[in-house]
C-alpha cells in the first residue's frame, strides 16, 4: 500500500434522554396504562457490552404527543387509504402499525402516517409474523419472544443517500449541513418500537371501540 489514511465522517445521530421516552394509556383513567418498553434483562450482572440498548427509533423525531389510538395494520399506503375509506379521521392520532407486510420499510411506515395527519407512530411486532406463532421462541428456538423489540432507524434512507444533514456529499467536520427542519430524510413525527407484549395491552384497549377491522388485518 502506498498510503494509509484515517477518514472521520462526523454524521447525526441521536438518542433517548433518560426518562424521555414514554407509551401510556391516559384516558379513560381506568384504563390508565403505561408500557414497559424495555426487554427483560438476560444477564444478572452485564457488563458494558451486554448491556441492552435502549428500545427507541433512531432519528426519530422528539416530541410528547397525545391523542387517539388507531390502529392501521402494517402501515402501507393502502392499509391508510381503507381507513379514509370507512371515513376514519386521522389527524392527531396515535397510529399503532406492525413491522413486516407490503410496506417493509419502517421510515416509510411513519412518514405514511405522518402524510396521513397522525402526531404519532407505534410500530410492534406481531408474533404471526416472527414470534411464538412461527415457533419455538427464544431461547428455546429462533422466533422473537413477547418482550422483544426490533429497533432500527426511521430516516429515510430510500430517499436521501449519505447522512441525512449532508444529503449527498462527505460528512467531513467542516462541510455544509442542512438542518433538521423539513430535511427530506427525516420523518417530522415521533415513533417508537413496541414489544408484543405492550402492544397487546393498547389492542386490547381498542377492542369494541369504533370500527371492526377487516378480517386480513387480524
């Protein structure tokens, strides 16, 4: 080799603050509910690197919004049109979607909810689609466990190439940055990933309030 180099890239990242991240059932206050969020420990005593990472969306959006829950199946375009179509008002709703389906991409699945005109997207993984319904679960097979969560980023990497602040070009320290606001790669509604085990709880909530969804949505 003729030459060797080190090369910084100096790319946005963001995490949760702690005690920053939050999914509850507020009203009615009988009903009142708050999710776990985190996966049950594995290890007695981790050591940093057996230590879980939080449970969040990277690049998500930050925000405390409240609202309506609705659930809207895997999130597609279609799933968000057959809800309109039954005449079903989204703005400033909670949309509960699951992982997987017609619309695999998670930052496609918030920025859809987001176009739909919901302040907020919950994404959960069904067990039909990876857990116990498929098999053994973990650690007695492969299949997710109830409490577990698949996190990922939600920026919109099919839409914008490189660091969503240098959409483009090298995110060397001293180049150019667009900001955050209206960035083209960045959904501008928060979200978070959820067990089954939580988002059982907000399914069963919902049961017997509005309309009976279809039966390919169960």
């Amino acid at each position: 080799m003729d030459a060797v180099a080190t090369l910084d890239y100096h790319v946005y990242l963001n995490y949760p603050r702690a005690g920053g991240r939050r999914v509850a059932i507020i009203s009615p206050a009988e009903q009142a509910w708050e999710a776990k969020l985190e996966e049950e420990p594995v290890y007695e005593n981790p050591t940093p690197q057996q230590t879980q990472t939080m449970v969040w969306h990277g690049h998500s959006r930050a925000g405390n919004v409240t609202g309506p829950l609705i659930y809207a199946n895997y999130g597609s375009r279609e799933d968000f049109q057959r809800l309109r179509d039954l005449g079903i008002d989204l703005k400033g709703s909670i949309v509960l979607v699951r992982y997987y389906g017609t619309q695999g991409d998670r930052a496609m699945k918030v920025k859809i909810a987001e176009l739909a005109g919901a302040a907020g997207c919950l994404i959960y993984s069904d067990p039909k689609d990876d857990g116990f319904i498929k098999g053994e679960p973990w650690p007695n097979g492969p299949w997710r466990p109830s409490d577990g969560v698949q996190r990922g980023a939600v920026s919109l990497m099919s839409w914008v190439v490189g660091d969503v602040l240098t959409p483009g070009w090298a995110s060397t320290l001293r180049a150019k940055r667009v900001s955050k606001d209206n960035n083209p790669g960045l959904v501008n509604i928060p979200s978070l990933p959820l067990a089954w085990r939580d988002a059982q709880r907000l399914l069963q909530a919902l049961k017997n309030h509005g309309e009976k969804v279809p039966e390919d949505w169960m």
